[in-house]
C-alpha cells in the first residue's frame, strides 16, 4: 500500500471512528479497527468490532443505514478529492487476534498458580 494509500485510510478512521462515538448508541459500543480504500479511492471498506460480542448485526444495521451521513461527515471535515462509497465489514482476525490473547493469558497465569 502506498504512503498516501496509508494516510487516506488512516484520515477516514479517524474520522468514520469520530462519527460513530458521537452518533451511534453505546449499546453496542463500536470500534472502528482499519479502514482499507480502493486503488482510485472511490470505495473504502470500514471494518469494525462490537462490544458485546454477538452486536456485531446491530451495528452492522446502524452503519449501513449511516453511511451517507459518514461520508457527508467525512466530507466536511476532510479536503480530499474523492470522498469514498462506504461498505462495512465486522472485523474477524481482531476478533480473532482478542481470543488468542485471552487464551494466553490464562495460560500464563496456570503456569504462575503453584
């Protein structure tokens, strides 16, 4: 990915991450976890987690049915050329990144447990 491949994803987590926090319900509490743009930049994919787990479906509703008020969002707050279509993707390998760390760590703490 180029640097300004990079940097444009970056710029829309940032601010897709914003729009959430102060639109959505915290129930479920949604993370924005990356963001991946098409080489022309006019399709981007958000990909997020839920907290609780299993929400995944309500806040997939919420973002499909926001997704022109993140781009509108999006929009006004950044000087880009082309504002992406936005897709949204629950994000499986952090998903699955959290379970491995869990079950690590309680791992880790049998071998301490004398």
């Amino acid at each position: 990915m180029s640097d300004r491949h990079t940097r444009v994803a970056s710029l829309l987590k940032e601010l897709a991450a914003t729009y959430i926090q102060q639109e959505a319900n915290t129930d479920p509490l949604i993370t924005v976890t990356r963001v991946e743009t098409s080489p022309d930049y006019r399709r981007a994919t958000i990909f997020f987690t839920t907290l609780p787990d299993g929400r995944e479906k309500d806040a997939e509703v919420f973002l499909k049915r926001s997704g022109g008020d993140i781009r509108g969002f999006i929009k006004k707050k950044a000087n880009l050329k082309i504002i992406p279509f936005f897709e949204f993707s629950v994000d499986y390998g952090e998903r699955h990144r959290q379970h491995i760390d869990i079950v690590a760590r309680e791992i880790e703490n049998e071998h301490k447990t004398p």
